[in-house]
C-alpha cells in the first residue's frame, strides 16, 4: 500500500483505515483531498472484505484542522465555486452517514471545522486528553452548513450547538465528551488499541443487523420512521436470510458465529 499519498487507506481483519496524511499543514483538507476520500468511502461501502471503517490521521497533532482556507481566496465572488467547494464535504458526510459499514473517527489532536464534519459523520467519535473541538465558521464570516448543524443538534442539543457556533471556540476532550460530542476518551496510550478492539468486536457481528440499526435511528432522528417500506423490508429480509440461520446455529450449537453479510 502506497503511505506518501495525502489520503490512503489500509483494510485488515475487516476494517479499512483511512488516513488523512497531511501533517505539514495539520491535515487541512484540499479540493483534492475532498474528492479522494469521497471515493475512498466509496469504494470502502462496495468492498464486501470491509465491516468497519476508521479515520484517522498520520500525525499525533491533528485529526484535521478543518479546510484548506488558502482555497478559499479563489472563491472570492464566485458564487459557482463557492457552491461547488461547499458541496464537497457534504457529499463526504452523506457517503459517511449512508454508508451501511458503521465508522469511527479515532481523534487525536485537533479537530476543527471540517474535520470536526467528518468526526460528526462517523457513528463514533473516540478520543484521547489531547483531543480538541471546534467548529469555526462565525471567525470566517461562513455559515455552517444545514446538514452538519443537524448532526451537532442531535448529538449535543440546541443550546449547546449554539456555544460552540456562535463562539466558534475550541473545546477539549472532556468537554466535549460531557456534551456528548465525544463518545469515550482512552488513555493515550490505549486510543489506538481500543478503537481497534472496538472495531473488531463491531465486525463480527452481522452486518445486515447493523446496517438495521443503522438505518432505523437515523430514521428517528430525521422523523420518517414511521411506516417506512424500506425499513419493513430489512426486518423481514434479516428473518430469509443466511446470516440469521448462522446466528440462530451458532447459538444452540454454543460456538461464535461466521456472518457473511447475506
């Protein structure tokens, strides 16, 4: 696997990792940086030899300090390229949050603005002390975007969500936890080691199942889970399928089960 690259990604045991490797520039994240980690997810949810996905950062200093504001001169007046930059995260964070393969964000350093965006994409956020939050627009003189102030809302709440935009200040690791921005935070020592041991219990389990749950709490949060067609289907579909046969075996005959996805 080729590292040198500014994104890359590895996938072993079920997990794929994606690396952000911009260390020079605390990962800030370019127009090419965007569009490679869009297919990377891609790629990723496609990839039957992938459960779980983490993101995660070469460098100890910085998840990601968000986007590459030296771009944003050359959208001076442009209402085009603005609209175009702006579309790039988003279709990440939907690649992320419809992606069937559960994902967690393994954060170490700051994680500011857009990285805070595709940590917030993730179903969880794994942390350690050095650990730092924020979501800067109001310093910018930028609007955060609709989609992304949804997800803040429901993981931290309404009045919460507007400490943190319209103060646009940094949070640490604790902070950010009690607000349930955070889902856990490790020793530094352990973050790795856990979010791994994490990820493999995660991907043992039958993905169909947890593309369910999945799919129905986001159903909930969005207010159309009530009489969803789709959602129907995936609970009928899990009683036909190979995985439940699998499942309901394994438990009777007291061994640990092989899922397939199927």
């Amino acid at each position: 696997m080729d590292r040198s690259g500014k994104i890359f990604f590895e996938i072993a045991d079920g997990i794929a990792t994606i690396f952000i490797n911009r260390p020079k520039k605390q990962n800030a994240i370019n127009w090419e940086m965007w569009e490679a980690l869009i297919r990377v997810v891609k790629h990723c949810t496609e990839n039957r030899d992938v459960n779980v996905m983490i993101f995660r950062s070469t460098t100890e200093a910085a998840f990601s300090s968000g986007a590459d504001i030296s771009e944003f001169e050359s959208i001076d007046h442009d209402r085009l390229k603005a609209v175009a930059f702006n579309e790039l995260p988003l279709k990440l964070e939907k690649e992320i949050m419809c992606s069937p393969k559960p994902s967690i964000a393994l954060i170490q350093g700051f994680c500011v603005g857009g990285g805070c965006q595709i940590a917030l994409a993730c179903d969880f956020r794994f942390t350690n002390s050095t650990g730092k939050f924020g979501i800067p627009p109001a310093k910018l003189g930028l609007v955060y975007n609709p989609s992304g102030t949804k997800r803040l809302v429901d993981l931290v709440g309404p009045s919460r969500a507007k400490d943190l935009l319209f103060s646009g200040r940094i949070i640490d690791a604790e902070e950010a936890f009690q607000m349930g921005l955070v889902n856990r935070i490790f020793s530094s020592e352990e973050l790795v080691e856990e979010t791994y041991r994490y990820a493999k219990a995660v991907s043992k389990n039958a993905p169909m199942s947890i593309f369910g749950a999945k799919k129905i709490i986001e159903d909930i949060l969005q207010g159309t889970v009530e009489n969803s067609e789709e959602i129907e289907r995936l609970v009928f579909d899990a009683y036909a399928s190979d995985d439940f046969k699998e499942g309901v075996s394994a438990f009777l005959e007291k061994r640990t089960p092989n899922f397939r996805g199927r």
